[in-house]
C-alpha cells in the first residue's frame, strides 16, 4: 500500500513569533508550530501527552522543548518524547520552509 503525503501551506515564516507557540488546524489536526531562537521551525501535536494536559501552543519554550502549560511536562520539539521521569510522546510533523511560507507534510 502506497501513502501519499501531501505538502500543506500553514503559515507565513515572518508571522510566526520566536519561542512562542502558533496554532494551526491542518485536515483536521490541531499542529502547534514553533520557531526556536535559531530560527528553525517545528510542528507537533498541539495537546500534551498527559491525560488532564494543555495546549502545548500555550507552554513555554526553551530551547528545543516546550514545557505543558499545565503539568510542566518537558516535551523535545524534534522527536515529541516527554523527558524521564514523566512518560509519554506527541506526533511530529515534517515542516518545510520555502521562502517565506511555511509548509507541513502530512
């Protein structure tokens, strides 16, 4: 079975905000994007992994993680693992940036 991922626009690279989360629904899915101080762009699942958790949209960043708004769960922006003690993983999606626009494959 072959899938074919599809290469979506979600945002403008000059309107995303460094260190700050951005909200976007793409084919139904919540995606939180983050631009790091490096200015490199991640996008992941914008719920945190812990049953009663945030919007990670909402947390703070530091670097390469965000931390859940509610139950400060360090959550990596590269792979979407939650960091021991605490268990736990978000989806990751793929961003391509050209130019100024912002892309997502899903």
């Amino acid at each position: 079975m072959i899938t074919t991922k599809t290469m979506t626009l979600a945002a403008h690279y000059s309107d995303l905000p460094v260190r700050t989360g951005y909200a976007v629904t793409i084919n139904d899915i919540d995606i939180a994007l983050f631009k790091v101080t490096n200015g490199k762009v991640y996008a992941i699942e914008n719920r945190s992994p812990h049953p009663k958790g945030g919007v990670l949209t909402e947390g703070l960043v530091s670097g390469e993680y965000v931390y859940c708004p509610v139950y400060d769960w360090k959550i990596s922006l590269v792979d979407g693992r939650v960091q021991a003690p605490d268990v736990g993983q978000v989806k990751t999606f793929q961003v391509e940036v050209e130019g100024d626009n912002v892309y997502i494959i899903i």
